[in-house]
C-alpha cells in the first residue's frame, strides 16, 4: 500500500487584479510540498489581462 504523498495541488490567484475591479481573474494551478512549505505560497506570475507581471498568492 503506497503513503500518502506531501505533495498537493494549490490554486494561485492575482492579488493585485482583484483590487482593479477589472472583470475576469488570472489563476495559476500548481503543486507544492506541504512540509517544505507549510503557508501560503506567493509568486511573482504574469496576469495576461493586465499585461505585466503580479503577485499571486495562494487560496484555499
């Protein structure tokens, strides 16, 4: 019987897109390991709507 992995799959989202009352939303599916990273991950990603480079961060 395999062990659960400390692998899991996190949603990022645009911090600074949702404040712009822009419609629509830049999300980033990715996997983090649980025990290296234990909070909220938050990364620099692109948001193709607002055409530059913002911090997404992590959402349950």
């Amino acid at each position: 019987m395999a062990k659960k992995g400390n692998r899991i799959q996190v949603i990022l989202e645009c911090t600074e897109h949702k404040e712009s009352g822009m419609p629509g939303t830049s999300r980033y599916v990715t996997k983090k390991n649980k025990k290296n990273t234990p909070d909220r991950m938050e990364i620099k990603k692109y948001n193709p709507i607002l055409k530059r480079m913002t911090v997404h961060k992590e959402i349950k």
